[in-house]
C-alpha cells in the first residue's frame, strides 16, 4: 500500500490519481471532522471541500515534515478557525440541537456524549475530539494548535476527567457553543 | 483521581499508555505495574471506557457530492493575505485617517470668525489716494459750490457760529476741475437747467477678483471720483464680495458704470434720477429772505435807541435767524453736493459664490464646481498632514501600546486555559 507521504509527493509532482487516492482515503475522516463541530450540514460539506481544494492548492509547498494525517488536519482545523470567525457574525445555535444523524446504532448514547461534550471549556473539547475521534497524537494535537506539547497532555487529562462527571451526572444541559477559540 | 494515584506513575502517565503515546520503555514500566495496580487498572478501564462512549456520536457517511475537487481554482484566494500585525496597523491608520478628517472638520469649524471686514472709511480711502485737502476734507466739498455766505461778515460773528465759520470758510477754495465739471455752481445750475441727483445701482460677478479692487481704484482716480465706503468680505473657503459706494462727478456716471461693467458680468444694473431744481430754488430764496432778516436785525443793533430789553430781543431773533440759515446752507450744500456727485452702490462677487447665488451658464457652473472640488481636496490633504504631524506619533504610540497589550491578554489567557 502506498503511503499517504508517497502520494502526497506524486501530487506535489502533479500527479491527479494520487490526489484522488488521497481524497478517497480522507473524505470520510474529513467529513466526520467536520461534521460533529459544525451544526449544518451543507455547510460542514463546504468546509471539507475547502480544506480538499487547500490540499490540492498547497501541495507544491508540502514539505514532508510530519505526516500527512496531521497536514491534512491541519489545514481543515485552521478552515474550521476560519469559519467560525465568520460565524462571529452569524446566528450560532446548540450543538445539541442538530438531530442525531439517522441510522446510527444508539441514539441514545450519542445524545449523552453530545450533551457532556458540550459541557466542557472549547479547547478542552477541541483537543479530545482531535484525539478520539482523528486520533491524532499528542504531537501532532500540539503542532496543530501550536501549543507545548505537555499542555495538550495535561489538557487532555482534564478534558476526560470533566468528560466523565459530566456523563456520570447524564442531565442533558444544553450549552451554547461559540464555535470561537 | 490525582489523590488516589499520587505514586508512580501518575494518571496522566496512565493516560498516556493508553493512548499509545510515550516512550517504549515508560510504556513497557507502567504495563508491568498495571498488573499490580488495581487503582491503575480501574484508571485504565475508565479512559478505555470513555472512548467507548465517545464512539457512540456517530455521523453519517459523506455526501455523495463531496467529490475531489477537480483544481485548486474554487477556492477564491485572496491575492494578499495580512498578518494580524499588517491588520492591527492598518486598523491603527484608518482611526488615525478618520480622526484625522474629523479634527479637520472640526478644526476648520472652530476657526475664529476670519471674516474679514476690510472696510475703508472715506477718509482713509482718500488718504490712500492720496487726494485729501486740507484737513482731510473729501473732494467733493472742495468741488461743492461756494456759498454765498461765506463772504458775509457772520464768519466774525459771536462764538456760536465759529465751527460753522470754519467750515465756510474752507469751502472758500473751490477745486478748479470740479467747478469745471459742475458749472458756476449750483445757482447757476438751477437758474439755467435741471439739477438731477443720480444714483445707480450695480451689481457684477468677477472672474478675477484679485484684480477687481485695484481697477475700482483705477476707475475713481480717472474720474475724479471717491469711495465713499468700500469693503471686502472674505470667509475662509468662501467666495469674496467687494461692496462699496463710490461717488463720481454726475457728468462722469455713464463712463464710470461703462468701465465697471466691463469688470465682470453684470447681474443687476439700475439707474435712478430725481430732479431737484425747484428744492434748490426754494432754498435759494429762503436764504436770501433769512438773510435779509439777518442784515436788518444787524442794522437794528448798530443804531439801537430803545431799551436793554429790546436790544437782547433783537439778538435772540439774531441768533435764531442765523440758525436757520446755516440749517438751509447745509442743506443746500447736501444737495448741491449729491446733484454734482453721482452715487453708485456697487457689489462685486466672486465668481464661485455667484454660482450658488445667481444663475449662470452650465460651463461656467461646472468650473466652479471643478475649482471648488479642487480646493476642497487640498484644503483636506493640508488638514490631513497638519493633523497627522500634531496627532500621528501620539496615536500611533498608542495603537502600538494597545496591540502589545492585546497581545499579552492573549498570551495570559492561553497560559491560564492551559
């Protein structure tokens, strides 16, 4: 199997197969990132379809430092920066008022861990959403937010421990997120 | 959970195996001692556990229109893209800009009223002609008709009548041009012909108002004529008006408003005569009769025979003859006076006001506007500057200090999340 590395190279080298290989991998990935921090669909679409077009765009300027899982990532948390600046400006509603998307396998469960992740600080959610649902490591959750690298752990640390009081106490609470840093 | 792991390794060490990260031999240490930790076993079982449930917010897949995107065109770059240095400074100047414009909205309000009134008096404007007789006196009462008291012996009369003596007598030296243009004087004037006061009224728009107060000047001088009143107003950033009243010989009226008009364009032109022969006659015999009275109340005093009290009578009436005398010389003077010297009221605009105030053509308004438009932009680049050299350092070290301090309350505020 060739790596994401090698194809982002041949993309570098104008290759559009390994472009579309790459799309292929991460559309889903993408898509969920963006997704679970963005209450609009159409939207969440749009942002995933920028960060893909940055991709395409910044290739020739990829210098292999990291992997490109955390390149990827990269770019689509600073789109997502972005945007929510713009949102400052738009109305901004509930995380949790966005229906659950149909077809999962408990509703339920996923209402409860909407409910307690909206209950913690924005970084703390932001770096715990990185890390289980990207699964990023803790380097590259530190290079993406350019932060010291013991401050994502102990934030992250924190991020769990308030996670799970507020699933322990599993009373809806809704919060209004500012979709801000 | 810190208080119930306060031995090696900590929760967050703990955190860390299970999550993959760490060296391989911290990794291999806390694998050998979760076999006997039951404390670090229930810690790893909870952060497995909370992944678990975190896997339960599930999304659906992607649309089927998310698809690669064919180039990098879609996306819109801009083609400079500012660091939030480039932004903080550029947003510093633009509140430098406007309230730069608004000190010199402000600035240009507060002035002190500049309006300046240049206004000559007609003395001084005869001063500067330097035409002024002796004691100053305008031309025109050197050229007015020598009446003919000023050779009755009243100029030695008692006290009352000094002042007025005086004036007689400088009246006794008549101009010999303004006697040309006026005649034998107005007794002449009014024996032989009508005696006509004229007045005009004109009013011009000037093109080059620089140059319009000294051809007045000119004009006057040529024509033996004075400013009876002359004065430039002139607000900052306003159009200036010349308003005046010029007095010229009557034989001089057409001449002089031929070579004014020539100064501009003419927005209001009117002439008026009033004849006033039968009032000089009128005058003229009342004189005489008041005169008359005068010498018999003389003769009456040389050869007085009667009593105190008749003779005090007699100098009363005196007195009051020669009252009324000099109140129909002066007014007879006036008259003479105004019917030998026209009197012209002149107003001169600029020409930008008079495109507010009078209807002209639409090319001439366009200049106005264009010149207009012109000076107001320097006068703003001029405030501008001033302001910015007043102003600008102490703004700008403001708006320096105010970035640096933003920066730090961002700086601590990440510490402090952190």
């Amino acid at each position: 199997m060739v790596t994401d590395e090698d194809l982002i190279a041949d993309v570098k080298a104008g290759s559009r197969t390994a472009f579309e290989t790459l799309f292929d991998r991460y559309r889903e990935p993408v898509w969920r990132f963006f997704r679970r921090r963005t209450p609009d669909a159409a939207r969440a679409e749009e942002l995933a379809q920028d960060t893909f077009v940055a991709v395409l765009d910044g290739a020739k300027r990829y210098d292999n430092r990291g992997t490109f899982r955390s390149y990827l990532f990269g770019i689509a948390y600073n789109v997502l920066l972005a945007d929510r600046r713009k949102a400052v400006f738009r109305q901004t509603l509930p995380i949790e008022t966005e229906p659950i998307d149909p077809g999962i396998a408990d509703p339920d469960a996923a209402i409860w861990v909407r409910h307690a992740l909206a209950t913690l600080e924005e970084d703390d959610r932001e770096i715990l959403m990185l890390r289980e649902y990207e699964q990023l490591s803790y380097r590259e959750i530190a290079e993406i937010r350019q932060t010291p690298l013991n401050t994502i752990r102990s934030q992250l640390f924190r991020a769990r421990a308030a996670l799970k009081a507020a699933l322990d106490e599993r009373i809806p609470q809704p919060v209004r997120t500012s979709h801000g840093r | 959970m810190a208080a119930e792991h306060l031995h090696s390794p900590t929760p967050e060490e703990v955190m860390e195996f299970v999550d993959g990260e760490g060296t391989p031999a911290a990794r291999a240490g806390i694998e050998a001692h979760l076999a006997a930790c039951p404390a670090c076993q229930t810690l790893v079982a909870e952060q497995r556990g909370l992944s678990r449930e975190l896997g339960a917010w599930q999304v659906a897949p992607a649309p089927e229109s998310l698809k690669a995107p064919a180039n990098a065109a879609p996306v819109a770059r801009p083609w400079w893209r500012p660091t939030r240095f480039v932004l903080a400074g550029l947003s510093a100047g633009t509140v430098v800009l406007l309230v730069g414009l608004f000190q010199t909205r402000q600035m240009s309000r507060s002035l002190p009223v500049a309006s300046r009134q240049v206004s000559l008096s007609a003395q001084e404007e005869e001063e500067r002609l330097g035409r002024g007789g002796a004691g100053g006196r305008p031309a025109f009462v050197e050229a007015a008709p020598r009446p003919e008291t000023v050779s009755q012996p009243a100029v030695s009369e008692p006290s009352s009548l000094d002042s007025r003596a005086g004036f007689a007598a400088s009246l006794s030296t008549p101009k010999p041009e303004a006697q040309e243009q006026t005649g034998s004087g107005s007794t002449a004037a009014v024996a032989h012909g009508p005696a006509v006061i004229r007045t005009a009224t004109l009013q011009l728009v000037a093109k080059d108002f620089n140059s319009v107060r000294t051809a007045v000047d000119v004009i006057l001088d040529s024509s033996a004529g004075f400013a009876d009143q002359l004065g430039v107003s002139a607000d900052p950033g306003s159009a200036r008006v010349l308003r005046g009243t010029l007095r010229v010989p009557g034989t001089q009226l057409t001449g002089v408003l031929t070579r004014l008009r020539a100064l501009g364009q003419v927005t209001q032109d009117q002439q008026n005569a009033q004849d006033v022969a039968d009032q000089l006659v009128d005058l003229d015999a009342r004189l005489r009769s008041a005169r008359a009275t005068e010498q018999r109340l003389i003769d009456l005093l040389k050869n007085r025979t009667g009593k105190l009290s008749d003779v005090l009578e007699v100098e009363q009436e005196l007195t009051r003859v020669r009252l009324d005398i000099e109140r129909l010389d002066a007014e007879k003077t006036n008259m003479t006076r105004r019917v030998a010297y026209a009197t012209i009221d002149l107003t001169i605009s600029e020409e930008r006001q008079a495109a507010i105030v009078g209807p002209l053509p639409l090319l001439t308004q366009l200049r106005v506007a264009a010149k207009d438009g012109l000076q107001n932009v320097i006068d703003m680049v001029v405030g501008l500057a001033l302001f910015v050299l007043r102003a600008g350092p102490t703004v700008m070290l403001s708006a320096f200090a105010g970035i640096l301090a933003w920066i730090a309350i961002r700086r601590a505020l990440r510490v402090h999340s952190a």
